[in-house]
C-alpha cells in the first residue's frame, strides 16, 4: 500500500491510502479523531478481510498515538458492515434508528422467529448505539437476520445510512473490531 499525504491546516492533514484497500482519510490531531471519508477495497478481493484488516491497522496505529475515535458516514451499502466491525451509530443517528427500527419491529413482530424477535426486541430495549453493532453480528438459528427473507429483512431494513463512530481503547468497539466475542 502507499499513501499520499497532505496538510491542509496546522492541526489537519489528509491522507489517500492506496492499493488493496482505497481509502481517504482526514486526520484532526486537535479532536483526536480520524473520519474516514471514503474506503474501498479492489472488486477482485472483496469479502476476503482487507477492510478489517486495515481498520485494525489503523486503530491500532491511532491508539498508539493517543487519538479517541473513528468517525464516518457509513452508507445505504456499507451500514452492516461498518456496525460489523464495531462503528456505532452517534446519539443522535442512534435515535432516528431506533425509532424506524422500533415501529417495524411492531408491525412486523408476530412474523419474526422467536430468535430473531428477541435479538431485535433486546436491540430495541438496550437503547444503545452498540445495538446496531449487535443485529449486524448476529444470526437466527435458520439464516442471519440480515438475509432478505421475511420480516428480520424487512425489519432489519430500516437501519439506513447513519453518522457513526469507533472509539478508540473501548472494549466494546474492541470486542466487534478483534472478534472478542
């Protein structure tokens, strides 16, 4: 891989990573915190773990240098497997998420698994942006909750693009990012 890097204020630099992995990234040594504007990994090698690989690199590497979190938009596309590896929805995106989640779930109940129903009724309850992280990992006890069959789809449907975050030296963002389960 090789990055391009340049300063675009004292406290900020941006970086364009490529190779495997495309990624742009704005670094704000003030806030303490990288966002990750855009990532992508090459159509030939997808679904073979480079984007974990590089998110555990790069915290890592942010850890170490006293940065707090990762934020990112994560898109329509991408929401899953961002909350996958441990991004979270910010307070407020968490909101409008559990709100659409919440009357789906509703409506859509009685046609859920029962494992289902529970996974997505503790999400529900828990009231925590890390809920988000949890349906993404989760799978029923027939298919994961997430393929398009039925109301776990359709419920699971409503978690739309979302302002997120990964902070940095938590043990929960860890447990997702690392596979500490």
């Amino acid at each position: 891989m090789e990055s391009d890097i340049e300063q675009d204020r004292p406290e900020r630099f941006k970086a364009i990573v490529h190779g495997l992995v495309y990624a742009k990234l704005s670094f704000n040594f003030a806030g303490r915190s990288v966002a990750i504007t855009k990532l992508s990994v090459a159509e030939g090698n997808r679904k073979e773990g480079y984007c974990r690989r590089f998110i555990q690199n790069l915290y890592r590497a942010l850890e170490e240098h006293g940065f707090e979190r990762i934020e990112l938009t994560a898109s329509f596309d991408g929401r899953f497997v961002w909350a996958r590896l441990g991004f979270q929805p910010v307070t407020a995106s968490w909101k409008k998420q559990r709100s659409t989640l919440t009357e789906l779930y509703s409506r859509h109940r009685e046609e859920l698994s029962p494992v289902n129903r529970d996974i997505i009724a503790g999400v529900i309850s828990a009231d925590h942006p890390a809920g988000i992280c949890i349906l993404a990992n989760s799978v029923g006890t027939v298919d994961n909750i997430l393929s398009p069959k039925g109301a776990s789809y359709t419920v699971s449907m409503s978690v739309v693009t979302w302002d997120g975050e990964l902070k940095v030296g938590s043990d929960v963002h860890e447990q997702f990012l690392f596979g500490r389960q």
